[in-house]
C-alpha cells in the first residue's frame, strides 16, 4: 500500500510539534507527567487513524468515480473558467478553503452537526493531537458534502491532494501546545491560522467557541466578521461543559458523545450550557 505524500508531511509536522510542545508547552495541561500526555495523545491518534482508514475505504473509489463523471462532461467552475493550471491551482485553493469555513461554521450552527463536532471541543487539553480527533460521523458527513461540492468548484482530485498537503500542517500547528513568541504568532496571522487565533475557538465560553472557524485562512473570518482574539490566552478554559468528566475522554466515551452529555434532549439542543436559541442574545 503507498503512502500518500500529504501523510508522510503530516507525520513529519506530528513528531515535530509533539516534541517542540514538551519542550516549549503554552499550557502545563498535563499535572500527571508524560504517561497521562501519552494516553491523552494515544486516543486521539487512534482517532485520527481509524479515520482516515475509514474514509478510504467507503469513499476512495466514490471520488475517483464523481471526478471521472465531471470531467467527462466538463462540469465545475474551473472547468468552464479554463484558466493557465498555475491559476486553476491557485483559485482551487481560495475556494475549497472557502467552502471549509462554511461547513466549520456550518457545524456550529446546525444542532445536528454540532452533535458530531462537538467531540473535537470536547477536549479539555488541546495539543497537536487535537488536530486529528474528529468524530467518525462528523467525516462521513464531510465527505458527503464534498462528493457535491467538488463537482460544482470542477476541484481534481489532484487539487485536494495539494490542498489537504496545505491544510494537515496548518491545522496541527494551530492545535499545538507550542509556545511561540507573540510577534511571530501575530505575523504568521496575516496568511494562515495560529494558535493565538484557534484557541480561542476552543474556549469553552460560547461566544469564542462560535469564532475563528478558518482552516487554512484566516480572511474569512475577518471578511464574515467572526475573527476573535484573546488578549492573554492564558486565560482561556478549554474544553466544553458537560464533557470533562474521565468517561467521556474514553475511545468509548468520544464516539458516544453524540448520543448523551448536554442537548442529549434534541428539543432542548445545549451549547456550553447554553441553549442553541441563547447565542443570538450574547
């Protein structure tokens, strides 16, 4: 079986952010040393791995078969535009990290999602691990959507390749633990997602957790008017209530937390231990 050249990088940045948070942690989130780092970790690349496992085999050949289908009949924006490739490439790019940001936040609007998303703030000690713990439902559902959304842009598969090659180091290194010095931070903001920036999306207080939902870009939050930044990040709580008990930081607990925890009632639908109907008031 080959292994895909997005995942060697993505292995790469892994190891090399793991390693720089133990030696640089923003947050001492582990009080029990290194064997509770490495179960925390454990878990979430379990995660992550069954994933992607997952994802290949229920939706490989469907991609591959959807791209033969557009191409045939010439149907996507990019395939009307018929631009230079260099341009194609790049406006692949804007537009699929565009549609990301609508899903993300999507996925905090609609109480459906939201049951399966909510499992990747369920994490009370965020780190580069965190950046590979999504819910198996919340990926079939992402991939559902992409198998329309795809089509429609006119994206090859050869485009997503090098988008996700962009997207895996970008998302882990905004979920790290790495304490880098604020100017660098503040500097790297003006083309990619942080850690300044994405942990504020990880507050457990519901107005940052609606905020900041970019992946690779941060424009569009600042174009939608839902970019957030804390003064000191320090004092953000990570995590969501109702979630931080031992049971539902299990392999077993994550993949039932759609099914129980707060807004387990779907007519009585929960954020933060507030009720959906509640944001518009904050």
């Amino acid at each position: 079986m080959e292994i895909e050249p997005k995942t060697i990088i993505a292995g790469i940045f892994l190891v090399l952010l793991w390693a720089g948070e133990g030696l640089l942690p923003f947050y001492p989130e582990f009080p029990k040393g290194m064997r509770q780092r490495v179960g925390h970790d454990a878990r979430n690349l379990a995660l992550g791995a069954g994933n992607a496992l997952l994802m290949a085999v229920l939706f490989g050949a469907v991609f591959v078969a959807v791209e033969v289908w557009a191409e045939d009949r010439s149907v996507g924006l990019l395939r009307i535009l018929d631009a230079p490739g260099w341009l194609t490439l790049g406006l692949a790019i804007l537009f699929f990290d565009l549609w990301m940001y609508l899903w993300h936040r999507a996925n905090h609007r609609i109480p459906f999602l939201w049951r399966f998303h909510r499992m990747h703030h369920s994490d009370p000690a965020m780190d580069v691990s965190t950046g590979l713990r999504f819910h198996p439902g919340e990926m079939v559902l992402s991939s559902m959507a992409r198998l329309a959304v795809l089509p429609l842009l006119g994206m090859s598969l050869w485009h997503l390749a090098i988008y996700e090659a962009l997207l895996l180091p970008v998302i882990l290194f905004h979920h790290s633990n790495l304490r880098i010095p604020r100017w660098m931070d503040h500097g790297l903001l003006a083309v990619i997602v942080t850690p300044a920036m994405h942990r504020v999306h990880h507050s457990r207080w519901q107005p940052e957790t609606d905020s900041n939902y970019g992946s690779i870009l941060p424009w569009w939050d600042m174009i939608f008017r839902s970019f957030r930044l804390r003064e000191d990040a320090r004092t953000i709580q990570l995590g969501l209530e109702g979630f931080d008990e031992d049971r539902w930081q299990t392999l077993g607990g994550m993949l039932r937390t759609p099914l129980g925890g707060p807004g387990s009632d779907p007519a009585d639908e929960t954020r933060n231990g507030e009720t959906i109907g509640d944001r518009e008031k904050v």
